[in-house]
C-alpha cells in the first residue's frame, strides 16, 4: 500500500510504500514525545526507512537525545519523522497524524505508559462534541 503525507503548511509532503510494523500506531505517552508535540500523547508509525521518499521540501533535523533525531518542518513546526540508528537502526517512525489519511493506520498500543499525563488514563470517558460546544 502506498500512503503519503506532510506538515501543515504544505512546504514538506512524503510517500510511504508497505505496511507499518507492529499491526498500526503505537501512541506514544513519553515526555520527549508530549514535549516536542506539545500534545498529551503521539501516534508514531514504524516503517524501514527505505519505505519513506521525502517528496517535497526539505525537514530540519533536531537531536533531541544522545541518539534521538526529530525531523520537522521549518515553516510551520509540524513534527514529522522520529530515527534512532543506535535503538532502532534502519527503521523510521512517523507522526501518523500528518499522514493524509491517518485513519489508514489504526491505533494497535499505548507505551511508555509509565509517564503517561494520569488523566488521559479516562481521557476516553470525557463528554464529546463534534464541534465547538455551544456551536451548531
């Protein structure tokens, strides 16, 4: 299956070729993760590197660990790619929320739980809304 994606302001798109690893995305609760994102949690989609094409534009590069590498659009900030050749040589995670059709990849698992914001633990039984309460 071929899926593509990009940042926020357009200046980054990429293409994927395969399947994930590991059955889907894994939602990742790391404070790394939650910090970078500015988000209570990531979805992060595995693939071997040699499954990602940048198609347009160029990312900016962040070490943000000793062997950690955050890649993200320099325009718009959109955190896009996640390598690690020490832990993880040869493979590439993606932010599956910048993927055109994020739905394409499920949600399989929740780790690094153990940093996990404690209310996202019911995060799932607060009221919902398909917009803007008290918007029609």
């Amino acid at each position: 299956m071929e899926r593509s994606g990009g940042c926020h302001c357009g200046a980054i798109g990429y293409r994927l070729v395969g399947e994930p690893m590991h059955g889907g995305q894994a939602l990742c609760h790391c404070a790394d993760c939650r910090r970078s994102a500015g988000a209570p949690m990531v979805g992060w989609a595995m693939f071997p590197e040699a499954a990602l094409t940048v198609t347009r534009g160029e990312a900016v590069e962040y070490a943000s660990s000793e062997h950690g590498r955050r890649w993200f659009c320099g325009i718009c900030g959109t955190g896009l790619f996640y390598r690690n050749p020490v832990n993880l040589p040869g493979l590439v995670d993606i932010q599956a929320a910048t993927l055109d059709d994020p739905a394409s990849i499920p949600a399989a698992a929740h780790i690094q739980v153990a940093e996990r914001v404690a209310w996202m633990r019911t995060a799932h039984e607060l009221p919902e809304f398909e917009r803007f309460p008290g918007m029609t």
